[in-house]
C-alpha cells in the first residue's frame, strides 16, 4: 500500500524558516505535506530531485490580476516564476463593489493606473457581480493555476458610495465613510483578505484625473480600518509617495490604532529624494518597537519601463512621421519599414525637430542616461557606461540613431531598459538595504499590472538568481531569500498555513535546479481578450512547480492541473491550531 500521494526524492530542502539547507525527501498527502527528512514508505508517484533545490511556493503580495482572474485560469506570469499564491486588489483599485453605471469608470481607473488596456477589459470582465461577496463567488467560480486572495479597493469602494463625487475628490460625508466602512467589513467577512489604498499621485484614470482614493481624509481611512478591525480579520495596504512625512506617518499610524490589524505599504528610493527610504524604514522600526505589525514592501531590483516598439512606450512614439505611417501596421512591418535608411532618415529628422514632450511619456521619454540595451538574459544592474547616453559618447551617434536601431532588431522585438526607482546611484546597493532590513518584504511585482511596461512579476526569480546566486558582491544566502518570499511574505498576510515544508503545511513547493535558473528578456504578446498586448517573460530552471501537492508546472510548461483555489480570509498555523 502507498503512504503518500508524491514524495521528492533526495533533494536540497530550504524549508522557508530560514534554516540552512539539507538534503532529504518530502512526503505529501492529501494536498498537506506530512513528512520531511527521511521519509520511508511509498508513494504513488515518486521524483528524483537530487541536485535540486525544494522550497515552499512562493507567496507575492501585490498583484493584480483582479480581472484576469475573471476569465483565465492561468494567472501568469506569476505562475512561471513558482509563485503559488497571490494577493491582488492592491493599491486601491479593483473591480468590485461596483454599480452598473459605474463599469466604465472602473475599466478607465485600471487601464489609467495600472496599464492594462480597455479594451482587454471590455472584452474579458463580465460583471455578473455587484457586491463584493458577489465578485468573490465569480471568482471562485473558475479553477486556477495558483491560488490567490482579493482585497477590497477603497477607490472602488468609493466610487461605489459616493459617485461622481469621489471622482472629484470631494470629503466624505459622516454617513458615506459609514456606509464605506459597513460595506469594507462585510467584504472580509465574507472573504476579502483585507482593504488597499493608494495616495499616490502616480495614479490616475486615463483621463488624467487621480485615484479618487487621493486625499481622502486620514478620519475616513481611520474609520474603516477601525471596522475591518472588529472583524477580528483582514490586513491594510497602503501605496504614498511620502511626500509629507508627517502627513503620510500620522495616516498610516491612525489606520494601525484604528484596525490592530497588519498593514504593509510601499516602499522605494526616490530619484529625486534618494535618501528618503532611510526615513521610512526608521517609521517602520519605532512601529513596531510600540507593538504594531507594519511591514514595507520592497521590490527585488529597480523600477522602471521597458521600451519596445510593441509595448506601451517607446522613444518615437509621438513622432509624427512614425504615428502617421507606421503606428497602425505589424510588429513585423513596422520594424521591416523602419529598417529602411530613407525611413530612418525622416523618423530622425521629425524626432529631433517636431517632437512632442506633453504625452507619451512626457521627460522620461529619451533620458538617455538612464536607458539601457535590454539584453538576454536582461542585466538589472546595468552600469552607467552602458547607458545609450556612454554608447552615444563613445560611438559618436545620436543616442536617437542608436536607440533606433536597437528597437528594430530582431524584427522589432528589440527593447531599452530604463530603471528610473530603486537606481538613484546606478546600482541595487539601495535595494539590498532594503531587502535585509528586519522590517520589510518582498513585494511590489504589480503581477498582471503595467503590461505593456515592465514585467515584474519575476521579481521573485531575481531574488533565487540574482540576489542568490550571480550578484558579485553582496550575496544573500538563499534560506534567507527563501524565508522572506515564502513564508514572510504568508505571515504578513495572515495566510499561516503555507510558506513552509514542514509536516501539516500546505504541499506547494518549488524544484528548482539553481545552477539553470535564467529570466530570459521579455516578449510581447497578443493574447489578452480582444488581442490586447502584453509582455511575458519565460524562467528556465523552475523544475516542478505543485499547488496543493499538484503538479501545476514542469519544465515551464502547464501540466493542465487547476488546483488554485480562492483563498478566502486568513489561515491558521498548523502548528498552533487546534
């Protein structure tokens, strides 16, 4: 008689609790691992892991996948990366509650703020809900290749109670904020796993106008953190610029008094304020020192935009003899077209002289200094003498010409880099600062977000390959690495049951051979609902990926297994329940 459902022969166990490695095999039954070590007996199916690395699923805190979850199963490219669970309904904007009227308002806010197009969400979103309980039930309605967790959006939130009167920006009446926190709390109640803010300014619909979550008063947030509270559940996320210190620490500080619930919010080097991380990461500790749960979200490696002739920016995007004569045609066409020296020679001339700085990307558009060929497999830390601005120099070519020449290669597929948060001094040291401060995770990714623009869902292959293994100096130790993406990032969440491989967790675990483990440069590609485009990015190296003890991929490939469930709420630590 079999013992176990799968067991993993003889692999490198990093167990996610921070301890160091050992070498043993992993025992898994009914979705549940039940031995690790030694484990004799047989299973049904048996894999030689030798050689291999086995950690627990990684678990990304900050998506958005809220409308493809709707309509696909497969929640890549997150799922590519190893990543098991996520939770989404960041940043303060979703898609539920939501009246009918209100369906436009929502798709132009997602589209604006997060770069998903409209059309992909006209096509895809089928609003066979209105409440939030609703959303959640369309949701659970679907199979999924990771599990994953929703938030409820105060954007959405406020919208839905105040109309066009939150899309102004207007001051919430006492019985609106009342209304906001009745309908906050029911939605944890019934299974959203907390409530997301955004006072960025960074943030805005595609018309221009900002998150009507901006300014909202520090009494309405305070107010429905202090119902979430009582629900005895539910965690707070919160995305600032930090441009007031004071303004922006006495918020998140009230919302803690408030909720006694865990909080995380955003956390990033400024170009402008390079220092100013140092600031928060001082809050983050006096916080804590007075007992509350706040943890700061950090991303793996800079921020930026990738610049592609397919993607959603480019240097000659507003060009006039590019957006009259090639702008509507193929990839391959335009890339063909623009290879022509006499095109080239008009582009370049209209760039240089007729070129538009008010839209499309405005002064970011052709910073030369801080755009870099994206290579394969795409260098992250990228040297300045490697920016266009030193080939430019060295080559005496117009950084223009160059970039030119890079975004056709390839039959247009060619891209540019331009890191522009987390890269105020031309390298991750920041990053690292931030990485390793007791207080923080691993988050930020924005999985399914800003597809046209970056692709950062891998940011948790680049903490296993990059910080891990290749960096040449300030190497993290992979139990370390482990720990914060796995179990770390669970707790702060309250989702206690997974992040370790260890008798009664949740079986999601990762094979991974670490000497193969490659991010390879992102493509575009067209297969969002009506043909919108997005970039994905393929990891070689990542084994086995299992969900629940399921095997979901392998090799990078899907294996046709939805075991992804909606995660409902928080869950309790195997090994204290009961």
């Amino acid at each position: 008689m079999t013992e176990f459902d799968l067991a993993l022969r003889g692999g490198t166990i990093v167990d996610g609790t921070g301890s160091p490695s050992r070498v043993g095999d992993i025992g898994v039954r009914g979705g549940t691992v039940v031995a690790v070590g030694t484990v004799d007996g047989r299973a049904r199916r048996e894999i030689d892991v030798g050689g291999a690395l086995a950690s627990p699923g990684f678990v990304d805190v900050h998506t958005h996948y809220d409308g493809q979850a709707t309509w696909d199963s497969r929640l890549s490219p997150s799922s590519w990366n190893g990543v098991t669970t996520v939770v989404m309904g960041n940043c303060g904007v979703g898609f539920a509650p939501v009246r009918p009227s209100d369906h436009g308002r929502l798709i132009e806010l997602m589209e604006g703020v997060e770069d998903i197009p409209g059309t992909a969400l006209h096509e895809g979103l089928q609003w066979d809900w209105s409440t939030f309980p609703e959303y959640l039930d369309a949701l659970e309605r679907r199979p999924h290749d990771l599990d994953f967790a929703a938030q409820v959006p105060h954007a959405a939130l406020r919208v839905n109670v105040m109309g066009e009167r939150a899309i102004a920006h207007e001051a919430a009446t006492d019985a609106e904020i009342a209304v906001m926190a009745a309908v906050a709390a029911e939605a944890v109640r019934a299974g959203a796993l907390g409530f997301s803010t955004s006072r960025t300014l960074n943030h805005k619909s595609v018309r221009g106008e900002l998150i009507p979550s901006y300014g909202a008063g520090a009494g309405e947030l305070r107010v429905i953190a202090a119902a979430i509270g009582a629900t005895g559940c539910g965690v707070l996320q919160l995305i600032t610029d930090f441009l007031d210190f004071g303004t922006d620490f006495e918020i998140i500080e009230g919302m803690l008094r408030a909720a006694r619930r865990p909080m995380t919010i955003s956390l990033l080097q400024s170009r402008d304020r390079p220092g100013d991380y140092r600031a928060v990461l001082r809050f983050l500790a006096q916080m804590n020192a007075q007992g509350h749960r706040l943890r700061g979200q950090v991303g793996s490696r800079a921020i930026g935009v990738i610049h592609g002739l397919g993607a959603s920016l480019h240097p000659f995007m507003m060009n006039p003899v590019w957006r009259s004569e090639l702008a509507r045609l193929p990839l391959t066409e335009q890339a063909r077209r623009m290879a022509d020296p006499l095109m080239k020679g008009r582009i370049l001339e209209s760039q240089t002289t007729e070129k538009d700085r008010s839209r499309g990307g405005g002064s970011r558009i052709d910073r030369w200094d801080m755009m870099y060929a994206f290579t394969d497999p795409p260098a992250y830390e990228p040297k300045p003498e490697d920016s266009i601005a030193a080939m430019s120099r060295r080559s005496a070519r117009d950084p223009e010409d160059l970039a030119y020449d890079l975004l056709i290669a390839d039959e247009g597929r060619g891209l540019i880099y331009q890191p522009f948060l987390n890269y105020a001094d031309g390298n991750l040291d920041a990053v690292r600062e931030m990485l390793i401060d007791e207080h923080t995770i691993p988050g930020l990714s924005d999985g399914g977000a800003h597809v046209g623009t970056i692709c950062d869902a891998s940011f948790v292959t680049t903490l296993l390959q990059y910080w891990a293994r290749d960096r040449d100096h300030g190497r993290l130790g992979l139990p370390f690495v482990v720990r914060r993406q796995a179990r770390e990032t669970a707790t702060a969440v309250g989702l206690l049951d997974r992040g370790l491989l260890a008798p009664g967790y949740k079986a999601d675990i990762n094979v991974i051979d670490m000497e193969t483990l490659t991010l390879h440069r992102p493509e575009v590609h067209a297969d969002l609902p009506a043909g919108g485009r997005r970039l994905l990015q393929r990891v070689d190296g990542i084994l086995h990926t299992f969900v629940s003890g399921v095997e979901t991929y392998c090799d990078g490939e899907h294996t046709g297994e939805l075991p992804g469930r909606l995660v409902r709420g928080p869950r309790a630590d195997p090994a204290t329940a009961g």
